[in-house]
C-alpha cells in the first residue's frame, strides 16, 4: 500500500508540494514604518538644534550687547537735553543755616498765683508742689499736663506763664516739651473759641513773634537759588527747618480757628502767612509734615472773611508768582493747593493765572491772547522748548476761572 503506483509517479503535485506565499503587508505595517521613519527625523532634528543652539546664545549675547549700547546712547542724549537742567525736578531750599534761638527765661514760680493756688488745693499731695525745684518743677508740671488743668480750672492763663510756653513750644530742643507747650496752647486756645468755657489770656503773641520764630529757623526771604533734593544735609549741622515747625505750624492753625470771637493778625499778615505756607510745599525737607501743612493752610484760608476774600486772593497769587521760578516747582505750588471748597478753586486759579501771566513777563493780561500765543507755536522747529510749552499749558488749564461764592 505504501509503494506509490505509475501514475503517481508521474505526479507533480505530490512530488514538489507548492511553496509558501509570502506575507502580505498591511496598512498597520505600513503605519508603523511611517512613525518610524518620522521619529528618527525628529530625532535628527532635534540633535541639529541643540549644535545650533550653542551659536544662537551668541548671536543673542551679542544682540543684547548691541541693545544695552543703544540704551546708553540713548540715556546720554536724554541727559543732555534733561539731565543737567534743574528744573526737571521739583523742589527748593526754603531754610538755610539755622540762627541762635533766644534764651529761655523761666517765669518766677514765687509770682505765680495759678501755681500758689495749686499748693493750697487738697492735690498738692499728688503732684508733690515744691516752688523751690524752680523750671524742672515747672517743666513737669507742662508735661504730665497738671500745669494745663490748672489753667482750665481756674479759668486764667497769666503772661509769665503764656511767654514761657510760647517759647518753650518754638524753642526748645526737647520734643517732648516742645509738644507739650504746643499742646497747652492749641487746648487753652480751643477753648477760648467756646463762649462757654473761656479762658482769660493776658498776653497773647504778635505777628512780629511768629514771624521771627521762622527767621530764626533759617526761612530764606529771598528766592532761593538751590534745589532742596541737591542739598547737602551734611554741610550744616543747622541746616533745615528744626523740629519746633511743626509745633509753630499747629499754634497758627490754632489761632486761625479763633476769627469768629477775635481776630489775632491783621488781613495783610494773614495774606503773607498763606503765601508762605504755599511755598513751604516746595521744600523737599518738609514731606514729611505735609499734612499737617495742609491742614494750617485750609485754617488760614478760612481765617478772612467773606469781603476780604476777594482782594486778598488776587494779593496772595500775586505774592506767590513772585516767588516760584518759572518751571517744574510752578507747577508743583499749583498742585499743592488741594481744590476741596469755593476759596481753595479760587485760590489754586489764581496762581495758576499769576504764574502764567509771569512766564509771559506779564506781556498779556487776557487768557484767551495767551491761548491764541500758544497755538501759534511752532513745535517743530528745533529752538522750540517742549517742556515750557508743557507747563504753559498745564497753568492755562488751572487758570479757568472758578467762581465761588
């Protein structure tokens, strides 16, 4: 059965069977030499970056080289044109070299009726009186505020007594007693505005005694010539308002509150105080009181009375055009005058309008030929000063009249 027959012999198929075909290849197969290939040109790709990158850090090394010249290039020029021009900056140097303050003379404690009266009350066992301590005692008394409540009490502040602490607030060179005395007068001085309550004051400073208060402080009457943020603080031990500024400052502000009972400076004094207020704005040196310098100026505009307002607005914006240069520092002394109410719009008007009429030399009297002058300016041509036409600008648009009441 096994021994194949003739005719199988001759039978191809049996003898050479057929051969495998070969595989097919599928749409995954080729999907995935596809990524394949794509992978390693990525790869390539990111090899030929990394060499590049190596040059690319110092073409951009010196493309920031190239831009931090440019920007020193740049700096240079502004400097020419800006820098070296001081009146780019605001601010001047209101206070020179402080002069000797005027001795303290303590009052004759002996004399004193308010402190005699105040050892015969039952608290001369709290405050432990002793006249023969003389000004410590005193100075204590000021202080730990008994000397005050001795005032009030009795209803009287003599002039041994008032002459002492007004110096003492303007003058010493303790804070603390400086503070205190200042205390003393504003309290008694607030009280001295209530009909109720009254104290009797028998000596009250004159405008002279405040006035050379700020002399002695070093207040330059003249324009100054230097710039407050280029002062040397160093070259002066005296140099600069003291301390006390602030003290004198709260004390006119206090007897500013008191025109509806009495008045204590004339109209013309209080115009030059305002006007010197204003321009203490512009001392760099005095930041940081400014609010306590707006404050005294807010009590000294409400100091004139309704007829005196007018005139005395005109005399004031007129006082300060006369001090302020003409730049930056003008736009500084308009900006300080905060527009709350009536007279501080009519106010910060009028100066912008006096400092306007002052750049032009006083050449025009009206707004609107000033208006028509600035916009016949050519601000092309090159002898044209951008920053000028700048602050003309700004002090035509302050000067809008603002009527008031």
């Amino acid at each position: 059965m096994e021994d194949l027959l003739d005719f199988e012999l001759d039978d191809h198929l049996i003898d050479n069977p057929p051969k495998k075909r070969k595989k097919i290849i599928g749409l995954d197969d080729l999907l995935s030499d596809h990524y394949k290939q794509k992978g390693s040109l990525v790869e390539k790709s990111r090899k030929a970056k990394s060499k590049r990158s190596y040059s690319s850090d110092e073409d951009e090394d010196v493309g920031e080289a190239k831009l931090s010249r440019c920007v020193e290039e740049c700096q240079k020029e502004m400097g020419k044109i800006y820098g070296e021009d001081e009146s780019a900056f605001w601010g001047l140097q209101i206070f020179g070299d402080q002069k000797p303050p005027p001795k303290l003379v303590s009052p004759d404690l002996k004399s004193c009726v308010s402190l005699e009266s105040l050892k015969n009350m039952e608290l001369d066992c709290l405050v432990e009186v002793d006249l023969e301590k003389g000004e410590n005692f005193l100075e204590r008394l000021l202080v730990d505020r008994w000397l005050l409540k001795l005032v009030l009490v009795r209803g009287h502040l003599n002039e041994s007594i008032a002459m002492w602490t007004f110096n003492l607030m303007l003058y010493s060179s303790m804070e603390m007693l400086s503070t205190s005395a200042c205390d003393f007068w504003c309290t008694i001085l607030s009280r001295k505005n209530k009909t109720d309550s009254s104290v009797k004051i028998d000596w009250m400073p004159k405008y002279s005694e405040v006035k050379e208060a700020l002399e002695i402080y070093g207040f330059l009457t003249n324009t100054p010539s230097k710039f407050s943020s280029n002062v040397n603080l160093g070259d002066s031990d005296c140099i600069g308002p003291p301390q006390n500024i602030r003290a004198w400052m709260n004390f006119i502000a206090a007897v500013c509150q008191l025109r509806s009972t009495f008045a204590v400076f004339t109209t013309s004094e209080t115009e030059e105080l305002l006007a010197i207020f204003i321009y203490l704005y512009l001392d760099r040196q005095l930041l940081g009181v400014s609010m306590i310098l707006h404050n005294c100026t807010v009590s000294v505009l409400n100091y004139f009375t309704d007829n005196e307002w007018k005139s005395s607005c005109e005399k004031v914006a007129m006082s300060i055009a006369c001090r302020v240069p003409r730049d930056i520092n003008s736009l500084r002394v308009v900006e300080s005058i905060i527009a709350t109410d009536s007279r501080s719009k009519q106010l910060r008007s009028a100066v912008a309008f006096q400092l306007l009429l002052a750049c032009f030399d006083n050449k025009f009297t009206d707004a609107e030929d000033m208006l028509a002058f600035l916009v016949s300016i050519n601000v092309k041509e090159n002898s044209c000063d951008l920053f000028n036409i700048y602050i003309y600008l700004q002090h035509r648009s302050e000067a809008t009249c603002i009527k008031g009441p």
